[in-house]
C-alpha cells in the first residue's frame, strides 16, 4: 500500500557541471512520483543552476552553506533522513575528495557522515581526459571498494566539443538506476503495481457554463488547476483515470481518458454515463453552477438599458452519486469564503449525511488566492488533517483510493 510515511526519501546532491540541466529533469520526474525530495548543492553548482529553479521544481529548501545559521547539523540530519543519495552531476573534483576524505563543505562533508547502510550513487560528469586521469580512475575504484554505486558515464559529444567518455547520462538512464537501487528494507515505492492499476479513478474538474442565451454564458473562476494536479499524480502512480474536464478546465499533462462536458445538464448526463462504469473512487472537484438560466431563444438584445436574467436552482450532483454507484468511494470538495467555523462545519457534514460522501476536501477562497494554497482532509476514518499542499493532498487521496 502506498504510504506517506514510506515513500523514498532521496537526497540529491548537485555538484558544478553544464550537464546540470539534465538532473533538473530527473528532479521533476521523481517529484511527480510523490518521492520525497532534499536538495544540496555545491556553490559551484549554483554557477550553472538557480536556487530557485531547484526550489520550484521540488518545493524544499536547497542546503548550500555548512555553516549557515540553525544548519550546522545538515550534514547529520540530512544523511539520517535519506532513503538513498544521489549525486549527480559529479564532478572530478568532488569525486577525488570524496576518496581522500575531505570535507571542506556541506556536499562533502555529507559523504563522511555516510555510514553505508543506503545506496550512495554517484554519476560522474567530466572532460574525457579528466575522467580517465589516473587520479580520477583511482578515487572511482576507491569508492567502488568502499561500496559507493558509480554508475558508468556515457560517451559522446562533451560541452568542450570533444568526443569521448565522461558524458552524463541521459535523464531516462538515470532515473531507470535510481530507480533500481537497492533501498532499506522498510522503504515501499509508489504504487505503481497492478494493485493500482486495477482501480479506476474517475476526476471532475473546471466550472460549469450556463447559457444565457446562444451566446452569453454565466460561468465561475474554477481552472482545474487543482484536479489536473490530482490526476497527474494519479496517473504517475499506475492507476487508471478518467478525466471529466468543463471545455476551459486545465487538463493533465499526463495521458488518460479525458471526457468533456459544459453545463450542469452536460455534466450531470456524463456522470449517469459514467457512474455505473464501476470505478472505485470518484474526485468530485468540479465546480457545479447552483443555478441554471431559465432558457431564452436566439441572442439577447444588447442595446437594453437593464436586463433580467431568471435563475432556477440545480438538485445537487454529489446527491446523486451514490444512488447512481453506491460502491464509489466519493471524495467531495467545498470551497468557502467564510472565517465562521460554525458555517464551514455546517456545510461540511452536510456532505457527510446528505451526499454520502466518504472523504471532504475544504479549502477556503483566501487560501486559493494566496501563495501558499492549503487543504483540509476530513474522513469519517481519519481524524482533520489541515494545511496540506497539493502535493500531500494528492498523496492523501492516493492512500484513500487504496
């Protein structure tokens, strides 16, 4: 079962090399995958990336300076907390330290706080010469016989225009040998099993558009930002998804099955598909209109001083869910605009004992304008859990649908 709690943790140390943009990618990659990410970077290494390009794609703070104030233990805290270290690119220079045992920086210094009980990669990156410099041959087989995992270079073209060994690998080599390191025995990676993929996941995301006449529409500021995340995540980890998206919704940028809809009557006609198609958890993220247009023929008149617009009110959807599909595990959503918690836990159980739902996901509208968009995860399982990112939210609805 995927778990929070045993996802890989990998500590990714950055040394100073133009291959750099490559780990970027392999940074990205395992992120997606809901591995727990910490960064360490040499000065050097910042000559060719920014911190805040490594911050953006891992959401952590990157560890620089040994010495920085409340840091000055990073070199234990951080080799206790990883799963496995990565180091990549690595450079000349860094490897030879790390065979004679220097230890004049945050990255080095890690090397010798490593007791080698978790996998120590290293993926060297250097001038053909440099490589096959007899000191550098040597460090590699020293490290080599203390147990460190030095993955071959390729060969190739280098930044210097030469032709030779030394070269990074490629993104897909080097996340296909992380991926196949040896972790502690209670480390489990993300569910990427046929557990997973027999669960079929069904996501509605985006705001519903009611016409107003054959032109007008009135809509909401939902973008299904929040879903496709969800969904990319889903994805990532192995199961089988389908995407119900309004027309102007954010869509995955991983494939799956992607049905459209636009008004509430689109949306409500595509879950009476849907619904009895057994999928096993259903993400209602949508926004759902609680009013449609009573209709009006052809296009309004737009030279009118004043115009009005009769609204009826919409049965709830999520109502209908469970009497569609009793067995879907249903996950619902409800934004607010309120500081009284009395209204938000109001509204809350009333998706517990009027929608049936299993799991409410809260957020509130100054959240979702602010920097720092948060979560709420309320279960009749589960005590709150509050605060979470998106990125522990979708972790959270993984173990959910498990």
């Amino acid at each position: 079962m995927l778990k929070s709690n045993t996802n890989p943790k990998l500590l990714f140390i950055l040394t100073g090399s133009i291959a750099l943009y490559k780990v970027m990618n392999v940074l990205s990659h395992f992120k997606k995958l809901n591995y727990q990410i910490k960064v360490v970077a040499t000065e050097s290494a910042l000559k060719f990336v920014g911190v805040s390009t490594i911050e953006g794609l891992t959401g952590e703070k990157v560890h620089v300076d040994l010495y920085e104030n409340g840091s000055n233990m990073d070199h234990i805290h951080l080799i206790r907390w990883a799963d496995a270290v990565v180091v990549a690119p690595a450079t000349a220079n860094y490897i030879n330290k790390l065979a004679t045992g220097i230890a004049d920086d945050l990255a080095s210094t890690l090397f010798l706080a490593h007791d080698f009980t978790k996998p120590f990669a290293v993926f060297p990156a250097m001038n053909t010469k440099m490589y096959q410099h007899p000191s550098t041959q040597k460090s590699i087989a020293q490290l080599k016989s203390w147990g460190v995992d030095i993955l071959d270079s390729a060969s190739g073209v280098l930044a210097c225009g030469e032709i030779g060994v030394g070269r990074l690998l490629e993104p897909e080599q080097m996340i296909t040998a992380i991926e196949n390191l040896k972790l502690p025995v209670n480390v489990t990676k993300p569910a990427t099993t046929a557990i997973a993929k027999a669960k079929k996941i069904l996501i509605s995301s985006g705001g519903t558009q009611e016409p107003i006449d054959d032109i007008r529409v009135i809509s909401n500021k939902s973008s299904g930002k929040t879903a496709a995340q969800i969904a990319d995540q889903f994805i990532a980890n192995g199961f089988t998804v389908t995407y119900l998206a309004a027309e102007t919704a954010k869509l995955p940028t991983l494939e799956c099955e992607v049905v459209k809809y636009t008004s509430f009557h689109s949306l409500e006609e595509k879950l009476r598909q849907l619904l009895p198609l057994n999928y096993s958890t259903f993400i209602h993220a949508a926004a759902v209109s609680d009013y449609s247009v009573v209709p009006t023929t052809g296009k309004i008149n737009s030279d009118s001083d004043e115009l009005t617009i009769t609204l009826k009110r919409n049965p709830k959807l999520i109502d209908l869910v469970k009497k569609l599909s009793p067995q879907t595990k249903l996950i619902g959503f409800k934004l607010t605009s309120t500081t009284d918690e009395k209204l938000i836990t109001e509204k809350i159980t009333k998706l517990f004992e009027v929608s049936k739902c299993d799991v409410v996901i809260h957020n509130d509208w100054a959240s979702v304008n602010s920097l720092r968009h948060t979560f709420n995860v309320h279960s009749k399982q589960h005590p709150v859990k509050t605060n979470l990112t998106i990125d522990d939210l979708s972790q959270e609805l993984m173990m959910e649908a498990l």
